[in-house]
C-alpha cells in the first residue's frame, strides 16, 4: 500500500478538477477539447502528489526500504513535509517529473472517456 495516502490526497481532487472543468467547457469546446483540458490542468495541479505517490510504490523495491525501518512511516503530516523536501531540494523541476508523459497519457484518455460518455448520455 506504499503511496496509498498521496494517490488518495490526489484522486479527489483530480476528478473534482477534471469533472468541474469539463462541465463549464463542454458546450464551448466540445467533449473531445474540454476533456483534453480539464485533464491536462488537473494533472498539473496534482503533479507533485503524483510524485511523491510514485517514489513511494517505487521505494518499495528497493533494498535500502528493506532494511530501513523508519522508511516504512507514512502519516498525513509526513506527506506535507515529503512535499515541502521535496520543493526544497529539487524546485519546480522536481515536483513536475514526468509531467509531459503524464499529460500525453491523462488528456487523449480523458477525452475518449468523456466523448463515450457524451455520446452514451444524448443517445439514451
């Protein structure tokens, strides 16, 4: 379950972002685009917990995690600390890592998903 507690921070409002974005854009831009959109900024605004997130499940592999218990702590303040390290050791660059490969993926399949459900709610 390493990376449960920021893949929850971030879920919520990812799809609060994605979904309210898309409602005040669709009828403007069309499912395909306010789709496109939404999930591009909602996967900017979360990115960091992203991160953290996925060098968690990544740490769990290693070795040093294996032999370092005090590795295995992970509360809801030890995030906010983890993400405040990790602006202050790495910037902007660092909390944004793989942002555009994560943006090539969440846009075209929140665009698919969204132009699906448009259709499959005017068709029934």
């Amino acid at each position: 379950y390493r990376g449960l507690y920021p893949a929850m921070l971030q879920v919520v409002p990812s799809m609060a972002i994605t979904f309210g974005t898309y409602n005040q854009l669709k009828d403007l831009w069309g499912d395909w685009w306010a789709a496109s959109i939404a999930a591009i900024l909602a996967k900017t605004l979360v990115m960091p917990l992203d991160v953290l997130r996925k060098r968690h499940q990544i740490r769990l592999n290693t070795l040093k995690l294996a032999l370092d218990k005090t590795a295995n702590v992970e509360n809801g303040p030890f995030i906010w600390r983890q993400l405040r390290e990790l602006w202050r050791k790495e910037g902007m660059r660092g909390c944004f890592a793989g942002w555009t490969m994560a943006v090539m993926k969440a846009a075209p399949a929140a665009a698919l998903t969204f132009t699906v459900y448009g259709f499959c709610g005017r068709t029934l």
